[in-house]
C-alpha cells in the first residue's frame, strides 16, 4: 500500500487515541462496518477524502491535517504558489494538492485534483460528504456521476453540487483531468 495511505492511516488511529474513542464510534461516524474501518485505520485499504472530511468536522480537526500531517498556522491569508501545495496520491489514479493547507479554521477546503484514466469498463466509485462541493475542469474532460446521473464537463465547465448525494468522477477520452475542487 503507498506511503502517504500508511501515514494517513497512522493518524486516524491516533486521532482516535487522543479523543479515546472506539473503532466502533469512528466506523459509525463513516457509514463503514467495524471491519472496513479497521482496515482503513491499518493502512490496508484506500482512504477516500469524503471519508477524512466526515471524520474531520465530526472531531473539529483540519481536514489537511489527517491528509498531510502538518496543523495550519496562519490566519490572516496563505499562499500557495504554483505548483507547490501539499499533495497525496491515493493511489495512482487520484492526486490531491491542497491549496490552502496552511490557514487554520478553513470554511472550505480547495484541492487541485488530477484524475488519471482507467479502463472504460472500471466502474466509477461514488462517495459522499456533508457539505457542498464545486468543481471547475481546468484540463481534460470529465465524467462526473451525480446521484445516479451522468454529466460530461469540458474544460471550462464547473458545476456546485450537493456532496451528500453520491457522487465520482472518471477521466475520459484516455487523458488525465485536472479540476479545481473547493469542498465547503
């Protein structure tokens, strides 16, 4: 499993060792069973942003915080100058870079997200989270699953959206997609 998941995993069990709360209490909070949580919190399975976000304004911790390990420290503004926000790579196909890891009590979370094409018969995994979401196609062209409908957005095309529905994307045409993606 990739390193930065091992690391993610790594703090989500100690996050829940300083709150002293039960894999059964965090497994609730994620809609997951005991087992799949466990397994997230072992570093075994992939950690979806939706979930870090659910557990994140549940236990009032950063968001960037359980993603990268680093706590914001600024208030007033903070920069992210091209090309250098923190990222993880989930796995090979999702890249996350945050653009505002480093100002403390966000209201929303923005990320530079780049999805790389998979197979056309890959289904696409949904998932969900409180909150809204805007996403806005810089490069490539997407295959965003809404609830059950699919939408295509162009470069250019942004759409806000209700994150509690489920939802996933999909780079199409065999090139990666690159988004702005604010998660409120």
């Amino acid at each position: 499993m990739n390193e930065q998941i091992k690391q993610i995993a790594e703090r989500l069990a100690g996050l829940r060792d300083v709150l002293d709360i039960t894999p059964e209490e965090v497994s609730r909070v994620c809609n997951l069973s005991v087992e799949e949580y466990l397994r997230l919190e072992s570093g075994e399975t992939d950690i979806s942003v939706s979930i870090l976000h659910r557990i994140a304004q549940t236990y009032n911790v950063e968001l960037t915080t359980l993603m990268f390990g680093d706590e914001p420290k600024m208030n007033t503004y903070f920069i992210t100058r091209k090309g250098k926000g923190v990222a993880v790579e989930r796995t090979k196909a999702y890249k996350y870079q945050s653009l505002a890891a480093g100002f403390a009590g966000r209201k929303a979370d923005p990320f530079l997200v780049t999805v790389h094409p998979k197979p056309d018969n890959e289904p696409v995994y949904l998932n969900s989270h409180t909150g809204q979401e805007y996403n806005l196609i810089l490069e490539g062209r997407m295959l965003l699953r809404i609830n059950g409908k699919d939408l295509t957005l162009d470069e250019g095309d942004s759409i806000y959206f209700n994150s509690e529905l489920p939802h996933g994307m999909k780079a199409l045409n065999g090139e990666k997609v690159r988004f702005l993606a604010i998660i409120l």
